[in-house]
C-alpha cells in the first residue's frame, strides 16, 4: 500500500512541475503557443496535481 501511495505523490510532483514550467512559459513574451491554451494546461496540470496529493493523503490517513 506505501507503494501506491508513494506514486500518487510523486505523480502530484511531476504534475505540479509541469504546471510550473507552462506558468515560466505564460510569462515569457513568445507568441506560440497561444497563452489561452498556455492558460488551460496550467489550470488543468495544477487541478489534476491537487487531487492526487489529495488522494495520497486521504490514503495516508486511512491506511
């Protein structure tokens, strides 16, 4: 059971990384990709990111 709790962590990692480096990309002034669609991946990557560390502690505190 560590394992998979071990994973969701580190899969909240990897997302929360990604959401920073399109958050560095958004605030540099290049014109591709667009910034709307700069915008989504780092709402979506940051969300997704928040409910795996979510999981990963509801599994710490049932475990």
């Amino acid at each position: 059971m560590s394992g998979v709790i071990f994973l969701f962590f580190v899969i909240s990692l990897l997302l929360f990384i990604g959401a920073f480096h399109y958050f560095k990309l958004l605030q540099q002034s290049a014109s591709y990709p667009p910034k709307k669609i700069v915008k989504q991946k780092v709402n979506v990557l940051a969300s997704a990111g928040v409910i795996m560390l979510l999981i990963g502690i509801m599994l710490i505190y049932f475990q």
